[in-house]
C-alpha cells in the first residue's frame, strides 16, 4: 500500500494524476485535507478532534491540515503502515524557502518522522500545468526509493517543470537554493489597512546545483533533506562560547 495526501486538498487534480500513476504500483490510499491547505506548514490540530469523510474506495477527506492527514492514514484507517508516502503533486513550486512554508513538504516530513520512506513532489506551475509530466516522474522517483529505500531522517523534496514530457531535462540532484523573498507586504488595492503578505523570488548570489537553477534549465530537482536541524558545525563553537 502507498499512501498519498496532498496539501491543495482531496478534489486537486495534482493528487488525482498522482494516485492514476502510482496505482501502477501498488494499492494506493489517499488520505487527503478537504479542502485547500497550501502554505500551512507543520501545523496541526491538538485542540479538537478531526473527522474523517469517505469519498470513494481507499479515500478519505479529513477536515484538518496536511500533517492530520498523516496522523489519521496511520492511526485510524491503515491496519500496517504503507510501504512508502508520497505528497502532491502540488499546485506549484516548493523550491528555495518554500520548504519552510510548504503544506506538501510538511506531510512528508510527518511521514519520515513516523519512519516512512516519504518524498514530497510538485508542479513548477506557468501556464501549461503537464501534472502527466509530473506524475511520470513521480512513479520513477517511487520505483527508485521503493528499490534503494532512504537512510533515516531523509526525505525527498521533488520538483518538477511544467512543460510535455518530451521537453523534459534530465533529473538533477540538487541544494536548496539559499535566495529569498522581497518580503514587503503590500496593502491592497480596495481596503488600504489590509496587507498582502509574500513577494517576489530574488535570485540567489550562487545558483550552482540548486533547486531553482535545475528548474531554469528545464529538469526536475531532486533534492534530499534531513530533519537534524542541529546545525553541528556550531556545536565546537558554541562550546567555547560558554
Ligand atoms: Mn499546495
């Protein structure tokens, strides 16, 4: 069984290209937010119960976050744990800092921290949204995990050109691309005490290898990342420090 869940909600075409090429597979169970919950990162729901809602055979609509999702597939409606986890295919990019924000991510981080072998997987989005695209490389990004498993701790963040998949690049193993958001929030344009939060993408100082730059050049970005956030190159520092 893979378990699939998403953070654009149940009805998202991303998830439906997702679960037609995964079934190819294996079993699939989608257990996925009812509704759009994009941007929510780790959160998740300790101060009231969430309730599961079935929508067809191996589908369940859950009325919390990304990370319920994950909570819920393992500790009410899977009897074992599935064999792998796969978030998406998202409605956009989760490149650079998006990590940190990402529904998406956030679901298959709850994954690897529950032990799965668990990637995450998105549409760089523009105008022609290829998710067959998308989904083909997610089926061959599974088969390769499924084969070689992942190492405690990791996971995969998969990002993916909207372009036909004869146009596609080769997969490039990335890093994260360091750049950041001109984060100025601007009012809008009707209510001028409301503010729009986000910004634009600013291009990092050295794009060799990253995420974004794979991207640009039209490949899908592999990239793989750990949850020790303990940055251990400080641990000597800080030691003397004190
Ligand atoms: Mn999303």
């Amino acid at each position: 069984m893979i378990l699939l869940t998403n953070d654009d909600g149940i009805h998202a075409e991303g998830l439906r290209c997702l679960e037609d090429a995964l079934s190819s597979l294996d079993e699939v169970c989608v257990v996925a937010p009812d509704r759009e919950r994009s941007a929510i990162s780790m959160a998740i729901t300790l101060h009231q119960p969430v309730a599961i809602k079935p929508h067809g055979s191996y589908r369940y609509a859950i009325d919390g976050t990304p990370v319920d999702c994950v909570h819920v597939a393992l500790g009410a409606i899977l009897e074992e744990p599935p064999k792998l986890l796969v978030s998406g295919i998202n409605h956009g990019a989760n490149l650079g800092q998006d990590v940190h924000y990402s529904g998406t991510l956030a679901a298959a981080i709850q994954g690897t921290f529950f032990g799965l072998p668990s990637f995450a997987v998105s549409l760089v989005m523009e105008q022609g949204e290829h998710f067959d695209t998308a989904a083909h490389v997610a089926l061959r990004i599974a088969k390769s995990i499924l084969d070689n498993g992942l190492p405690d701790g990791r996971l995969l963040n998969v990002n993916v050109p909207d372009c036909p998949l004869p146009e596609l690049g080769d997969i490039a193993i990335t890093r994260q691309d360091l750049g950041v958001y001109d984060a100025r929030a601007h009012a809008d344009a009707d209510r001028p005490t409301h503010y729009w939060i986000g910004g634009e993408r600013q291009a990092p100082a050295d794009p060799s290898n990253t995420d974004l730059e794979a991207i640009c050049r039209k490949c899908v970005s592999v990239m793989p990342i750990q949850l020790d956030l303990t940055d251990h190159d400080m641990l000597k520092t800080l030691t003397e420090w004190f």
